[in-house]
C-alpha cells in the first residue's frame, strides 16, 4: 500500500502474517503486507478485506503480488506462456498489467529474475508473480477470477511432467481458464447484486 492508508485495519486482520517497508513503495506510511499461506475457502474472506482498503491514497501505484507453491511441474517459463496467451482485455479482467504497465512487471520469456519481472523466480519455495495490479475496493471485484485462474492454471500444470506440455497446449488452456474464471466470477458478482 503506497501512502497513508487503514493501517490497524490490515494489520488486526486474521489472514495478515506481517508488513514491512518496501523499497519500491515512496510514499509517508507505505507498508507491504503479507497474508498467511490461503486456501481457496479463505477467498471470500480476504476478499472482503479487500474491499476495505479505501482508493483515496497513493495505493493505485502499488501492485498486489502472488505466490504459488513451487514444485517440479510449476515452471516459469510454463507460466510465461499462459501469461502470454492472455489477451488484453482478460489481463484488465484479472487485474494483471504485464500488457500495459510494464514498469515493474515486464513478461520477458527466459528473464524470471527480480523485481521489475511479471514472474519472479527468485524464491526458494515459491514462485512470485509481480503482474497483478493494486488490490483495493475499486479492484477487489477481480480478486476471486485471479486467483481462480492461477488455481486452474496451477492444476494444470500439476497434472503434466515438465517436457508432456506443448506451448499451444498451454496458451489454449491458459485463453480457456481465464474467461471461464472471468465468466465465473461475472455470475457469482451479480447473484451477490441480487441478494
């Protein structure tokens, strides 16, 4: 969160593990937050945190960053190519700003390597995706396709060794898992309108 913001709110929160300063954040009382490890039964739940963080700050700078669990058939560069796919208008759909706003997120195949790149493979047990853009109440409406697309992406790969996928395989799921997240979510978000 980039500038003053609800501090106590997010900090008092269950699912926030910690906060720090972040380098890339300018702004008098910028923190970085960092939720405990989630499940998608707690997706509701962080979302509706979410939905508090007002959009009256600095904190449209900012990005909001995912981390998936690492293994042997979650690779980088398989998450290249289903980001890549994306179109973008489902990129705007899932809050994900590798296509427009490359500053601190560029997709690069090959180049999975710090802290300006969308896929960031520099951690020991997970691998971080920097596309995502700042997570608040104008936002938070995008939250619950995101995370299903990465769930569905994440299964995917799981289920195929390492050299089994081909790259046209990926792109074709990666096109197929965001709009059905996207579709999804569109659904649920208007049932919610309703009640």
């Amino acid at each position: 969160m980039d500038g003053n913001h609800d501090t106590d709110m997010l900090r008092n929160h269950r699912l926030i593990a910690g906060w720090c300063p972040d380098g890339s954040l300018h702004h008098d009382g910028s923190l970085e937050y960092q939720s405990e490890p989630m499940t998608m039964s707690q997706l509701t739940e962080i979302r509706r945190l979410v939905e508090r963080i007002a959009t009256d700050t600095d904190n449209t700078l900012s990005g909001g960053h995912m981390h998936i669990s690492r293994t042997g058939r979650q690779t980088p560069a398989r998450w290249y190519w289903a980001l890549e796919a994306l179109d973008e208008t489902q990129c705007e759909a899932l809050n994900m700003r590798h296509m427009t706003d490359t500053r601190w997120c560029e997709l690069i195949h090959g180049d999975y390597c710090g802290k300006d790149t969308a896929i960031n493979d520099t951690h020991r047990h997970t691998i971080e995706f920097r596309t995502f853009g700042p997570w608040h109440h104008d936002t938070a409406g995008r939250l619950d396709a995101a995370v299903h697309y990465m769930h569905a992406m994440w299964r995917f790969f799981q289920k195929f060794p390492v050299p089994k996928l081909k790259t046209r395989d990926i792109q074709a799921m990666s096109r197929v898992a965001a709009t059905q997240a996207i579709n999804d979510t569109n659904a649920t978000t208007a049932g919610r309108r309703r009640i």
